[in-house]
C-alpha cells in the first residue's frame, strides 16, 4: 500500500525539494539594492539584505548584468499567482563569482558566469537529460502541482508559483546547486553577448528545434519582441525557405523586415490574420510558432472575459495558428500562459491533424553551451542585435513602467550595476530613463 502511495505522489510530481528560497543574510548586516514587487504596476527598488550561503551548494554572484523580459510584464500586472509584497524580481542575469559553498567545485572567485533562469538539482530523471526547467526537486509549489498534476523547474524571481527564489535585478543573488545552474563565460565573450544564454537565447532556440523548423518550412511566427525576432533568425539558421512574422508594433516590423529579412504581416492592418496568410501562402504554413503573450487580447469579447476573471489566457493566438497551417502542420506554443482559456478550436486542431506543442519552459541546460560554442563564438549569431537599450539598476522602477507602454522603442534592455563593466563597442550606451523623452 505504501508503495502504491509513493508511486501516486511520484506521478503527481510530489518529489521533496532539494533547495529552498530562504537564506541566510551576509554578516555585519550588509545591504544591496533590489527591485521588489509590491503590487499591481507597483515594483520599487529597495535596501534588501545581501544574500550569503545557506546550503553547501550555494554560490553567491556579484551581479554585472541583469535585464527585463516580457514574461515579467505578467508579475507587473498581478497576473501570476503566489506573489507576495518584497518579492525580488528578475530572471534573467549574469555575474562574477563572490562566494561559494563547501561543496562547490569547478568555480573560482571571481569567475565570470551566466545563470540559467530556472534552478535545476542536476541529478533527478529531467536533469539527467539536461531538462533542467522540468527538474522535479527544485520548486515546492503546492498550487503549481495541483493545477498541472506536476510542477516545473524553480525559477529564479518568478513568484511563489515558481518556488519563490529572489531573483536577478539586484546586486547580488544566491544560486542553489552553483555548479549546476551557473556557466562560465570565456573572456573573449562580452556580458552583453552572454547575458541572454540565461533565457532569450535557450527559449527562442527551444521553439524552433522542439517545433521541429526543417529545412524548406514555410514559418509563421505570432509575437516580434526579442523571443520572436531571435526565433525568426534560428528558423532562417535551421533552412526555413520563408518566414512570416506577425505583429502590429511598427518599430518590431520594420526591424524584422529589414534587419532579419522575413516578411511581415501588421495585424492592425490586417485584421483577419488567417486570410492575410492564405494569400501569402496558399497551402497553409508548415510551422507556426507563438512568441507572443496573453495579457493582450485582441477582442472584445476577450477582453470582456479577461476582465471578469472567466480565464487567466487568450486563445486567439493559438486559433490562428491551428487555422494557419496545413494539414498535419505544427504549432509551438513558447509563449508564457499560465492557465485557462475559452473558446480553443479543438475541431480544427483534431481534423487537421494539427501537432500542437506546448514547447514548455525552455531547458536551459540542454542549449546554453552549443549556443555559446557553435553560434555566439564562431559569429554565425550575435545576440547583441536586440538590445535596444542600457540603464542603471536605480532606474528599475521607472523602466517597467517605459517597458509596458513600450516607450522610445524599448525592447531588450541591459541593465548594469556598479560592479558592470564599460560598454562594449557597438552596444548601447548608458542612458537614463527619463532622458528618453527629450
């Protein structure tokens, strides 16, 4: 009978934590600057405790560069669940070795790395695979294993939902499992070409390779921030004859169309999506890719339900998608929902013979060194292409404001702190938030 228990809770993703978001606070009670969130379009940057090592894998990085996602627009809007006020937001960063633990090897003080954004054990089934966002012993949440029947990975500074671990946008930051979750960068590579190894790059390869882009695939990608504009590059890596980007930002267009090379489609322009594509591409799209979000529905009736909290996400995206492609066509869904949607055209997806692939919380682990070695290094990608902007850490709070109304074109900003490095040439440099209007 007990066995028969243990198997249930197995299958339910019950599997006891390793690592836990509580630390301990660095002795003679030193202080570091952090954006906390407090509430609905409410993040503040606060005195918060520097972190000091807790579990005897932890390793403790002096941050030299962190930045925000459009994932985080969903904590802005009080659309992730399990946040709590004084919360530390940020998962996306990079650093330099400060401390580590008694059982941290292959690290030195001082040493350059990257964090993957999620907080993998390095040793469960997933982990061996280098799943590492599927890791089963990393994030305690109760409600993240009630609404999915098994939780993911703990992310760094994503809410309780995802394990409640402080995350990036401070000066300094705790790692649990170090050796695991950090990498080290050679110093022929610049933080701002390493920066977004900790997720942007890992996500936006994980759509196209987990999707399955071939080569001669006609693609449609749904959503042209950073995920979208990357993924239009590594389809166009992987053979894709043609890519379609869609969106309605005319700053997102007209980069994508001139710097990346694919076609567009401005939905505003364009209000039936599905018909726009026919005409572009009579026999359906082979890929189609969601690199969008679900906190902008496009209609009324959406809207509506949104508002009265009769679903968490949209499915218009989705519905467009599943139209889009050709019979036996693929659908990946990279974009960060969280929970319900009403009205999915499940006979079409049926009767078409639809592959609809939730491609999941991107494994970090599994890309980030082949990205590194094979793409970034060798110069057949340069991720510095999307970085629209960098600012102070002291700004925090006036940016997620700029970053919502999407202001003076901000799209992928890095943020540096006083322990950052100079510019590096060709990258932005620093700038001031409120000096963008002028």
């Amino acid at each position: 009978m007990q066995a028969a228990a243990n198997a249930v809770q197995n299958v339910m993703g019950t599997l006891p934590t390793e690592v836990h978001p509580e630390y301990k606070h660095a002795p003679g009670g030193k202080t570091m600057m952090a954006l906390a969130w407090f509430g609905t379009k409410d993040v503040r940057i606060v005195e918060a405790p520097v972190p000091d090592i807790t579990e005897d894998d932890d390793v403790i990085v002096q941050v030299t560069g962190t930045t925000i996602c459009g994932s985080d627009l969903h904590l802005y809007h009080g659309e992730i669940m399990a946040l709590q006020k004084g919360d530390i937001l940020g998962h996306e960063f990079m650093g330099k070795v400060q401390k580590v633990g008694p059982n941290v090897q292959g690290l030195q003080i001082g040493q350059r790395v990257v964090a993957s954004f999620q907080i993998a054990c390095g040793e469960c089934e997933y982990c061996e695979q280098k799943l590492s966002s599927f890791c089963d012993r990393t994030n305690k949440s109760s409600l993240q294993n009630y609404m999915y029947g098994q939780r993911d990975a703990g992310f760094f500074g994503y809410s309780h939902f995802t394990g409640g671990f402080p995350g990036g946008q401070a000066e300094y930051v705790r790692v649990p499992k170090g050796q695991v979750n950090l990498l080290p960068i050679p110093n022929d590579v610049t933080d701002e070409q390493a920066i977004y190894l900790s997720d942007v790059l890992p996500t936006s390869y994980h759509a196209v390779v987990d999707t399955g882009v071939q080569k001669g695939d006609v693609v449609g990608i749904w959503g042209l921030g950073p995920i979208g504009q990357c993924a239009a590059r590594w389809a166009k890596l992987k053979g894709a004859s043609r890519v379609i980007g869609i969106d309605t930002i005319p700053e997102r267009l007209a980069f994508a169309k001139e710097k990346s090379g694919i076609e567009v489609i401005d939905f505003q322009e364009y209000k039936d999506v599905v018909k726009r594509i026919y005409e572009l591409v009579p026999r359906g799209l082979d890929v189609a890719l969601d690199c969008g979000t679900f906190h902008e529905p496009k209609t009324l009736t959406h809207k509506i339900q949104k508002t009265l909290m009769l679903e968490t996400d949209v499915p218009e995206t989705i519905n467009e998608m599943i139209v889009s492609v050709r019979k036996m066509g693929r659908c990946g869904v990279i974009a960060a929902y969280a929970g319900f949607a009403n009205g999915v055209n499940v006979g079409a997806l049926m009767e078409k013979g639809v592959r609809l692939i939730g491609n999941g919380q991107a494994p970090v682990h599994k890309y980030w060194k082949e990205i590194l070695y094979e793409y970034i290094i060798p110069g057949k990608f340069d991720p510095t292409f999307i970085i629209t902007h960098r600012v102070p850490l002291e700004d925090m709070e006036k940016l997620y404001a700029a970053f919502d109304k999407r202001e003076a074109g901000v799209e992928k900003v890095f943020v540096e702190t006083k322990f950052s490095a100079a510019p590096s040439p060709g990258c932005p440099k620093t700038s001031r938030v409120d000096d963008w209007g002028a």
